[in-house]
C-alpha cells in the first residue's frame, strides 16, 4: 500500500515540472512576438503551442485521474484506520471483559479466605480454650504434687527424728558393751602379738628355706620385683575351677591338658607336674623357673611367648596353666611336608621377636624346635616350654650344663661349653626343617649324629633362594664366635639379614601384620570329655620346705587378662 501511494505522488510531481514546463514555453513565445512576419515560425510556434495545450490537457487529466486515485486511497485508508479502531474496541471491551472477570474471581477468592481466616481463627479459639484447660489441670496437679511432697518431707523429718533417737540409744548401749568388752580386748591383743610373733618365726623358717631361695634367686635374676609392684593381688584358682577336656601333649616335666574354665568359659592348656618330683631340687628350679618366664611375659605382655595364666597346687600336683594355642605347634604342620617359604619367613621372624625378648632379660631357652613353637588362632607362633631355659645367660656368659633336644643342640653344647648362641643355632635348625620337612644333620644313633653336628654341612635343593640358603648357614655357623646373632647386636644382626628383607619388625611387634596361614582349631586324637587328673601311685609325702617355696610360685593373673571375661 505505501508504495503505491508513494508512487502517485510521484507522479504529481512529475506533473507539477511539466506544468512548469509549458509556463517557460509561453513565455519564450511572448518574447517571439516581433518576429510574426515569419509564418513558418509561426506555425512552428502553433504546432509547438498546440503540443503544448494538448500535453497540459493531458497532464491535467492525469492529475485528476491521480487526485481522484488519492481521494479514493485516502477513503480506503480511512476505512482501514477506522477497522483498525474497530478492532482495538472491540480488544479494548474484551480486556475489559477479562480484567472484570478475573477482578470477580479476585473479588470471590478473597471471600473464600477470608471465610478460612475465619474458620482458622475459630480453630486456633478452640486451642487456646483446650491449652488453657491442660494448664489449668496441669497447674492443678503441680499444686497436688507439692502437696504431696510437703507431707513425704515431713514424714522424712519425723522419721530422721525417730532414727536418730534410735541411734542415741544404740550409742548409749555400745558405750554400755565397750565398756564391758576393755578388759577382753586386752587378752585379744596379747593373742595377736603372739600369733605376730608365731608367724615372724615360720616366715625366718621359711627364708632359710633353700626352695625359697631358689625362687628368691630367680626373682632377683630375672628383676621380678618390678613386676610384683605391677600386679594385681588375686586369689589363684583350683583344680575345680576347670574341666579337664583332652590331653594335649607332655612337656619338659609334666602333661599338658586343654582344659576349660567353668564360670568364664575361657580355655587354658594346663600343664600338670608330679608334686613329689618337687623334692628334687633341679626339677623344683626347673619349674619355678618355667613358672617365672611364662610369668614374666605375662606381665610384660610379650605377644611372642607362651605366657601364664595362672599357677596353683592339688593334692598330687603343681598346676600351670597357659594360654590355649588353637593351632597346636608346628612340628604337627610336618606331617604333610615342608610349609611355604612365606609362612617359614614369618614363623622364624615370631621366633626371633621371642628369643629377643629371652636374651634381654639374659636368658638361654635351650631347646628352640618345632614342637616348642605353638601357633594361636590369629596365625601367630609363640615360644613355650621353658623348662630347660637358664637364666643369667649375658651376652659373655658361658655355661656348661648339657642339656636340650640332640637333633637341635649346638656342637659347642654338646662340648659342655658354650653361650646363648645355641638358640641361634637351633632357629636355623628349625628353619631348616621347616623348609625341607627333613633334618639337616642324620645318624644311625646318636653317636653318629653327634659326628655329623659337628663336622658335617646341610644339603639344599636347587629350589631354596640364596638368602635363605645364606641365613641357614650363617645360623648353623659352627664356630659360635661367628655365627649369626652371636654378637652384641644379638638378635638386630638377625633381622637385618637379607632373609628378612621389606618385613616391617615394628609392624610385627604389634601385630599389625596379616598372617599368611589362619589355623583352624585342631582336634586331638582323643576325643573331648571331662577328665579328671589321677592320683599318682606311691606319692611321696611333700617336704615342709618343698611346700614353703611352691607357695611363692602361686599366681593369678589380673583381670584384664586372665580368666575373667
């Protein structure tokens, strides 16, 4: 539309030039005026006037034909705008409809809430009305109970009243009964001193005992006073506190049972000692000395020891009762061949954390083998049986008692002279065995076997590693003097061998160390029941003496760790 208009006014424009045109022609045609005596210019200038008059005509009735044209666009714009305002009326009126029916719904929305404001406020009435009323009742019952309370704490001070005259009276016959009992107080106290006296008498007796001082001896040795500063004073049990279950094996000087203790349900290896061989002044020494070790790492809490539980004496025997191994020990793991290097890696370092333990308080154990090392429920071995151990074994002490177990024993203790070293002999002698399911030194007897200790060098197969090839040997060192472990460092020389490479000792102290192998709990060939110890035939009375330092050897473990639970 607006470039049609555009165009007819252009046209109009158009029109106005020639308009202007013609105007400029009449008046050239004024000024040729002079000149009519030429009638060919005249007629030129008709013709010319002429074209002139027709081309105004025409442009006259172009510009009618263009106002009629405008005059009628301008109706069909009027018409437009005036549909235009039609329309937005007919909008207006709509909105305007739209905005009444939605000031209505506004109007009717308002009327609803104020009807729930309303209801709301007759709800929150009712409330209130039914709080008010708990208050009330709770008010109420507030007032009763202090009342109540009122009447208990008079009842109270009259009772305190009725007590304490009671009490007057009770003071005053007591006063009444001392008054009478002055004079048999006196011959109590004479009775006492006496008895003080009867007492200090046994107690020299019992000093001079050679038992005691042999028990005395040991303490002093191994410095057990400390740990009695330590321990808990506890009454020992007795033999029917336990039920006896199996017969595990038989140690140095006795046999061990797995037994269980009634109240608790705890289980303990028991291990029982023919009290008449208690007269026998080696075998008493044997014993408290077992009884003191296992002792010792209980109170120091050595988790590389068999350690006590407790200790006490029946009618035919002295009782030592130890921590259950659930796994057995491990000359029971051989009977089905050699065990894997990582579980002989790890059973000898438990070893060697056990023997450190020994050497620092100077002790020897002497009989270091498979059926000494027994492994418990959390894979980890300890060593036990200590009844061949000597104690004052420092690092230059030398000894010459022969004793131990001949496949195990060292060539210098077989010679009567020798160190704490042979423990370290024995270690790579049950490493050995270990490793190989087979002895490194063999005889026909034991005269032969002797010989081949001593002068002979294990056999290994191809497939054991160099460095447990190395240690091996470094143990079974024949001169002690070079063997491994028998220097200052002790037992540091050992863990640092290359055997032991990448294992965490600090880990495995605190036993922060995965085992490589979980026992189950192993049956023993007999089947379990309640046992019963049997009197021994043809006992020997107990020397007052013997008993005097049996007494010393009593024991109970505290609570945190024994038998309670």
């Amino acid at each position: 539309m607006f470039s049609k208009i555009q165009k007819r006014f252009m046209n109009i424009f158009r029109f106005k030039n020639v308009a202007s045109t013609c105007t400029n022609i009449k008046a050239a045609g004024e000024e040729f005026k002079p000149l009519k005596g030429n009638e060919l210019l005249k007629e030129k200038i008709r013709v010319r006037q002429n074209e002139i008059d027709e081309l105004a005509t025409t442009e006259t009735t172009n510009r009618k034909l263009r106002n009629v044209l405008l005059r009628e666009t301008i109706k069909n714009q009027d018409k437009e705008t005036q549909e235009q305002l039609q329309r937005q009326t007919e909008q207006r009126s709509k909105e305007k409809e739209r905005w009444m029916s939605l000031e209505k719904e506004a109007q009717e929305e308002n009327k609803r809430e104020m009807i729930k404001h309303k209801e709301r406020n007759m709800l929150l009435n009712e409330q209130l009305k039914a709080l008010h009323k708990e208050t009330e009742v709770q008010i109420q019952r507030q007032t009763e109970q202090r009342r109540k309370e009122k009447e208990r704490l008079i009842a109270l001070e009259k009772s305190a009243l009725e007590e304490n005259t009671r009490e007057i009276m009770k003071h005053k016959q007591r006063n009444l009964l001392l008054s009478k009992s002055m004079e048999t107080e006196k011959q109590k106290k004479l009775k006492k001193i006496e008895e003080e006296r009867r007492m200090k008498k046994k107690a020299r007796k019992k000093m001079a005992s050679p038992y005691c001082q042999v028990v005395e001896k040991l303490d002093l040795a191994l410095n057990m006073k400390e740990v009695d500063s330590r321990m808990v004073e506890k009454e020992p049990p007795c033999i029917e506190d336990f039920q006896l279950q199996s017969f595990l094996g038989e140690g140095s000087f006795g046999k061990v049972y797995k037994a269980q203790h009634r109240e608790t349900g705890k289980l303990i290896a028991l291990k029982t000692l023919v009290l008449h061989e208690m007269n026998d002044n080696y075998v008493f020494k044997c014993v408290a000395l077992e009884q003191r070790i296992l002792r010792l790492g209980s109170e120091r809490q050595c988790l590389f020891l068999s350690s006590l539980v407790c200790s006490f004496q029946t009618e035919h025997y002295m009782c030592l009762g130890m921590d259950y191994a659930e796994g057995g020990n491990l000359e029971s793991y051989l009977t089905e061949g050699a065990l894997p290097l990582e579980r002989v890696r790890f059973y000898s370092a438990c070893i060697v954390l056990g023997l450190q333990f020994l050497h620092e308080h100077n002790i020897a154990h002497r009989d270091v083998k498979p059926e000494n090392v027994l492994l418990y429920g959390d894979g980890y071995a300890k060593l036990a049986d200590f009844g061949l151990c000597q104690e004052g074994m420092a690092y230059d002490s030398i000894n010459m008692d022969i004793c131990g177990t001949l496949p195990f024993m060292a060539p210098e203790l077989l010679r009567g002279h020798y160190s704490r070293s042979v423990d370290w002999w024995a270690l790579g002698v049950t490493m050995y065995i270990l490793l190989t399911g087979n002895d490194p030194f063999s005889g026909a007897n034991a005269e032969e076997l002797l010989g081949n200790i001593i002068t002979e060098v294990p056999d290994f197969s191809i497939d054991v590693t160099e460095d447990t090839m190395l240690i091996i040997l470094n143990l079974l060192e024949e001169n002690p003097g070079y063997r491994l472990g028998s220097g200052e460092n002790g037992a540091e020389d050992v863990k640092n061998s290359p055997f032991f490479q990448g294992l965490d000792w600090e880990a495995l102290e605190k036993k922060q160390i995965q085992a490589p192998f979980i026992p189950e709990n192993r049956t023993t060939e007999q089947p379990e029941g309640s046992l019963e110890l049997n009197p021994v035939v043809d006992s020997k009375p107990l020397q007052k003496k013997v008993q005097w330092g049996l007494e010393e050897l009593f024991y109970a473990r505290s609570s945190s760790s024994g038998l309670e639970t």
